[in-house]
C-alpha cells in the first residue's frame, strides 16, 4: 500500500453534501457540532431551485449563464433571474459559514456537481443536453474549472484557516461512459464518452481548482481506475453498491483514498438510526475481505452516510452525522 497522508484527520467523518430543511444557518451548526474533523458545506435543495445539485454548480460556470425552462436548467444567452438567485443562495451560504467559523483551522469539504453530470443534464440553448456535443463538453469543463478556482478563493478569504477539500459528485458518470444517458426523445442513447476523454477532462478540472479533490458517485459500477488517474485523492461511494472488490482493493492499494458510504439515507422500517458500533462494523467488515491491515483503516477512509440525507427527517439526518462521527472515532482505536 502506498505510503502517503490523506487531507483528512485520521479517524476523520463527513457528510457527503446534503440535508433536510431550508434554513442554512441550522444546517452549518448541525455540521459544525456533529463532524468537528471534517465539516463539509451543507447544500439544502429543499431552498428551491439553485439550490439544487445542478443549479447550484451551474451558477460556478464563468462566461456560461444558466436559466431554468420547462423546469430544467439550459445554457442561457445572458445572465438573468435563475442565475442570480443561484449565486446569491451560495454567497449566503458561505457568508455564513463565514460566520459560524471564522477559527476553524482544518480541512473544509465543498461540494459541486462534476463536468459529465453537469454535461448530462444542462440542456444547450437549441434544445438538447451538452453531453451530445463534444465541443459543448469541453468548453463546460473549461468554464467549470475555472469557476472552481474562484469559488474555492472565496471560500479561503472567509476561512483562511482551513484548508479546502473539493467533491466532485458524478452519479452520471457510469451511465456517461457506458452510453446509457437518454436522448431527449427517450428513443435512444447518447454516445458513450471514451475514456481517455473523460480521464483528461476531469484532470482538468481538479487541476483548475488547485486543491485536493475527490470523485463522489452513489451509482453502481463506479470507474475507479478512471478516477484514481485523474489525480483525485479519493472517491466516495457507497458501500452497499459495491459488488466486486477488486478494483477497489487495487485503487485503496495504489493509494487512493476512500469515503466509506456505510450509513443509510433513510430509515429503515423501524426508524431507527444506525449505531456508531454498526457503522464502523460495516467499514471494518469491507476493509477485512480487502485483506488490508487494520492500521492503515483510520486514516485512509472517511467514513459518511451512504450518500445525502436531504430526504431524510432532520432527526435521522443528524443521527447519522453522530454515527458516522462516532463510527470514525472508534476506528481509529483499532
């Protein structure tokens, strides 16, 4: 196993980016109490639109304006209402992490949909999403990156303290390589990305952005060799998803680090929410049938709820941000 340090605590927790509700100020307390080692900034879709995964990370996008129509997001010929609500949602939110932690002087989680997710459901102008025009592709790439620079600056003046973590979240990224994403008449697919394009791309962007970053998907068949070459320095999934364990043994091997998703979004029949105890049995569970030594455990994965919790009840929600919390403590005392 390669020998190096992760941007992370070890025995370190987070969430994986959203929670229930439509107060912001609420959510970052909630963050800030039950994931000390390393807090993320919470997104609250249930704000509206731009608030949303891809409204919010299209407001990012620099010299590519946004608009919603027919309730979806499209490139836009100028700025306009959708945009700026977009962009004052996050300068709140980060006005506000401001605020809550000014002192804070460890790493800080940000969160943004990546460029194949972004590309799968931004629509162009004439109609049609990005994904169908390779050159549309590239150009959000370039416009995401750059945006990304300015965003994790703004997120350094409020916190200069902290050192930035960067997420970018790919559920599409599986459907974009194996060609499933749908044609706008639902008849067909698009074309399947190759993946040397989809490896430079990504590079790009993480590049772009100037910090550590790590690829999140909650889908199935995660690419992880694709991700590990991108330079990210983790990938967050899901572990109950996770079918074959070799390719993530090789990627943990080659030194890639892991945000275990072992927690559930929602409740399950009873209601209850999981134990710390159960959290951490189902990470060490994982890391045992990878035949990796235990020491090691602590400090290349984090551990987080399976993906985000906006569905969640706020209770359940913050329950699972102490179990996971709990469930990093407790493997780092193996």
């Amino acid at each position: 196993m390669t020998e190096q340090a992760w941007p992370w605590p070890t025995g370190a927790a987070t969430g994986i980016g959203s929670l229930p509700g439509t107060d912001i100020a609420e959510a970052q307390r909630v963050v800030l109490g039950e994931l000390p080692a390393l807090p993320h900034l919470p997104e609250l879709p249930a704000r509206g639109p731009g608030a949303d995964l891809v409204g919010r990370s299209a407001g990012l996008l620099v010299e590519l304006p946004v608009e919603l129509y027919a309730a979806r997001w499209r490139i836009a010929p100028r700025p306009g209402r959708d945009l700026r609500r977009a962009r004052d949602l996050m300068e709140r939110d980060l006005d506000q992490l401001a605020e809550q932690a000014e002192e804070y002087a460890g790493p800080v989680k940000i969160q943004v949909a990546g460029p194949f997710t972004l590309a799968a459901a931004l629509e162009l102008p004439i109609g049609g999403r990005m994904l169908r025009d390779p050159g549309a592709v590239r150009d959000l790439a370039g416009s995401l990156g750059e945006g990304l620079r300015g965003h994790v600056e703004a997120v350094t003046r409020r916190l200069p303290r902290a050192s930035v973590l960067l997420q970018l979240d790919e559920p599409s990224l599986p459907a974009v390589l194996a060609g499933r994403v749908p044609t706008e008449s639902g008849f067909g697919t698009h074309r399947p990305v190759e993946t040397e394009v989809a490896r430079g791309l990504l590079r790009d962007v993480i590049d772009a952005a100037g910090v550590p970053a790590l690829v999140h998907c909650c889908a199935p068949d995660v690419p992880l060799e694709l991700i590990r070459s991108t330079g990210a320095v983790g990938v967050a999934l899901d572990l109950s998803l996770v079918t074959d364990l070799d390719p993530l043994g090789e990627a943990i091997d080659a030194g890639l680090g892991l945000l275990a998703g072992a927690a559930p979004t929602l409740p399950p029949a009873s209601g209850r929410a999981p134990t710390s105890a159960e959290v951490a049995g189902r990470v060490r569970r994982v890391w045992d049938q990878l035949g990796f030594p235990r020491r090691r455990l602590a400090e290349q994965v984090v551990v987080t709820p399976a993906c985000g919790l906006a569905g969640a009840t706020p209770a359940y929600a913050r329950a699972v941000l102490t179990a996971c919390r709990d469930a990093g403590r407790r493997l780092a005392e193996d």
